[in-house]
C-alpha cells in the first residue's frame, strides 16, 4: 500500500539468505566429519576384518563427496550477487553421499 516492494526497487535483495544457507553447509560438513571419525574409531578399537574395512571406506567416500559438494556451494554463495542454484544432480549426490557416511559409519559401529 505505497510501500515500495523489492522487486520494484531494482533487484532481489537476499538478506542474510546465502550467509544462512553457507552455515547449513557447514553444518552438514561437520556433522559428515564427526560420524567418519567416530567410525574411524570405532574401527581401529575392533580390528580389522574385510566389511569392517569395506563399511569404513564406503564411509570415507560418502564423507568425501558432501566435503566436494559443500566446499563448491560454499565458494559459489561467497561470491556475492544471486547464487548460482543448486542443480538436481548435486542435490540427488549429497544426499546419496550422507546416506553412505551415515551407512558406512553404521556399519562399521554395528560390525
């Protein structure tokens, strides 16, 4: 009502919206490196057997693709402006990436 509405000023004004979603990714990333950790621990006070190790490196690869993925959303939101969008293949692989760490960690815990 006479007020002037964002869009009508010139441009999207993101707020603290990419600040807010670069703290989720590394929220994400430290949640992923604490459950490769524990499972690393875990691990080594059980002895190695064969799933042991294969349940520790599925979670070492699902640990570094949500480090690959959160490290190139983090640089692409720090650049200022609109963000770039998140595409379907990067989503569909940080979700496929957690259920590995979280898989893998499990496995290794429950081996």
């Amino acid at each position: 009502m006479g007020g002037v509405t964002p869009g009508a000023a010139g441009g999207r004004d993101p707020g603290l919206q990419p600040e807010r979603t670069r703290l989720a990714w590394r929220r994400t990333t430290l949640a992923s490196t604490v459950v490769a950790v524990l499972a690393g621990k875990a691990g080594l006070a059980g002895g190695a057997s064969v799933g042991l190790l294969a349940a520790g490196a599925v979670c070492g690869a699902g640990w570094v693709g949500v480090l690959v993925v959160a490290h190139r959303r983090i640089r692409g939101l720090a650049g200022g402006g609109e963000p770039e969008r998140l595409s379907l293949g990067y989503a569909a692989g940080v979700v496929v990436c957690v259920l590995l760490t979280v898989g893998g960690g499990a496995g290794v815990v429950l081996w």
